[in-house]
C-alpha cells in the first residue's frame, strides 16, 4: 500500500484477518469472497464499525492487483441524484470485468442518503447488470432503503466495537 498520512488509511486493515469485531459477518463474507459467490450485498450500521473497509478488502481479495479496474467507489451523500445512478453506476455496470471474476463490484458509501428516484434507477440497474457487477451498499439506516433495493441484498447488520 502506498504511504499515506492519514492515519485511518495508513492503518486500514488489507485482509480478513486484520479486521477487529464483526467475527460472523467476516466468516461469512469471507466464504462468499473465496466461493466467488458474492450476492450484492447491504452493509448496515454505525459510522466506524469497518463497513468501507471490509467493502475493500473483499474487492482486493477477488481482483488481487487489477481491483481498481474493477471497482468503483461513489459516496452517496454527495452524489446522491438519479443522474449519478443512471450515468456513473450504468456505464461501469454495463462492462466486463478484467480479471478472471465474472462480475464487477460497485461500492456505494452512505447508500441511505440516495433520493428515492435514484434508488428507484439504482433497483433497476442492479436487475438489468447481475450478470457483470456486484453492488455493496454501505448505509448507516437500512431502513431508509427502499424494500426492493433490500429484497435484492444479502444484508449484514454491524455491531458498534467495544
């Protein structure tokens, strides 16, 4: 990793082991990363509980050194509008992945501050492209997503640390 000075990435976890807390939810993704088998996912709970990080940490563990070909970040809260979903997330989600992953990974930080309209395209987007992207949603509220953006997602629900 390249160095940084800030001092939550210079310190961020990089695999599954490093992660502190969150055992089950680690067991669990973990084997879905190794099965290939990831389901688009929703990550629930408090700011810094590792939502973000273990987001990236499965991304590298699928694509090793080509995970920023395959992966795109958004934060939500400030690209929260239907364009975004509709240009950003579509173009990305409409290509192929360049690894031997069949899929891409889109992460959205902050999910539960997209507009209704947008979760509504986002819903949509993620029927028409499961075939070549993944999508990990990151929300501090699950409930401020809409039922069928949930109904699609395998939902983790993080615990504060001690």
């Amino acid at each position: 990793m390249a160095s940084s000075e800030i001092w939550t990435e210079k310190y961020r976890p990089e695999k599954f082991e490093e992660i502190v807390g969150q055992e089950e939810i680690i067991k669990r993704v973990r084997s879905l990363a190794q099965g290939l088998n990831i389901p688009h996912l929703m990550f629930a709970g408090p700011a810094g509980t590792g939502k973000s990080t273990l987001a990236l940490i499965i991304v590298k563990e699928l694509f090793g050194n080509s995970w920023r070909d395959n992966y795109l970040e958004l934060n939500a809260s400030d690209e929260r509008g239907i364009d975004v979903v509709r240009q950003k997330v579509k173009d990305f989600a409409r290509t192929r992945a360049i690894a031997n992953v069949p899929f891409k990974v889109i992460f959205l930080d902050e999910a539960d501050a997209l507009t209704r309209e947008a979760q509504q395209a986002l819903r949509r987007t993620m029927e028409n492209f499961t075939a070549t992207c993944r999508f990990i949603l990151s929300c501090n509220y699950s409930s401020k997503i809409i039922d069928p953006i949930q109904s699609r997602c395998a939902i983790f629900r993080f615990r504060p640390l001690t």
